[in-house]
C-alpha cells in the first residue's frame, strides 16, 4: 500500500491540507468516544455535556466548511480509508507475528520470544 500526501493531481498542499482536516476529524472523534465515556460514567454534569456538544458540534461544523472551501471532502475521505487500511494490515501483521502465524508477505515469523531478555550468565 502506497501513502502519499499528494492528490491525484499531484498537488501536495491539497495533499497536506486533507492529512491535517484527518487528523482533525480522528482527534474529534477520540473526543467524542471519551465524551461518551464519561458521561456514562455519570463524570459528567448535564452543563458539560451541553457545553462539550456544543463545542464538538462547532468544530465539525468549522471543518465541513473548510473541508468544502478547499474542495477537499473527497481527499479527506480517501485519507482516512487509507489510514484505516494501513492500521488494520499493522495490526493484523503484529497479532500474526505473535502468533507464529503466515504474514501477509508469506513469511512465518514468532518475532522475539517473551524470554529474550534473560541473560544465559
């Protein structure tokens, strides 16, 4: 898989503005996820769930018009499959290798055994 911060045209501002708006919109998302968390925890008063929807609302209002003023939706959603892909084939790729199991490029590795460490002196 090939990451790149250039668009199909080539052109890595738009590339660099689309990887920014991602990360962004993956931040807010934890955000939200932890909002969520906390209120079902009941670690959350119903002033601050108003107040942090309200700013977590303002913010992916803010980044829609953004990502609409540099023409980027489409780049923005591309990025994040990628990033999703990239991370899903990391992992994937880690549990394989803890497992003994084949790896995507066909290679059986145990990686370093939980003992490796210990000193034979």
């Amino acid at each position: 898989m090939e990451f790149t911060l250039a668009d199909s045209d080539g052109d890595v501002e738009t590339g660099l503005s689309a990887l920014v708006i991602t990360v962004v919109e993956l931040l807010i998302e934890a955000l939200e996820q932890e909002a969520v968390r906390r209120m079902n925890a009941d670690n959350l008063s119903e002033a601050e769930i108003e107040q942090l929807g309200r700013h977590l609302l303002t913010l992916e209002a803010e980044l829609d018009s953004l990502k609409t003023e540099l023409e980027i939706d489409e780049d923005v959603s591309n990025m994040k499959s990628d990033l999703d892909s990239l991370i899903r084939s990391a992992l994937v790729s880690s549990d394989s290798m803890r497992h003994g199991q084949e790896t995507p490029n066909g290679v059986i590795d145990f990686g370093k055994p939980e003992w490796w460490f210990i000193s034979a002196e």
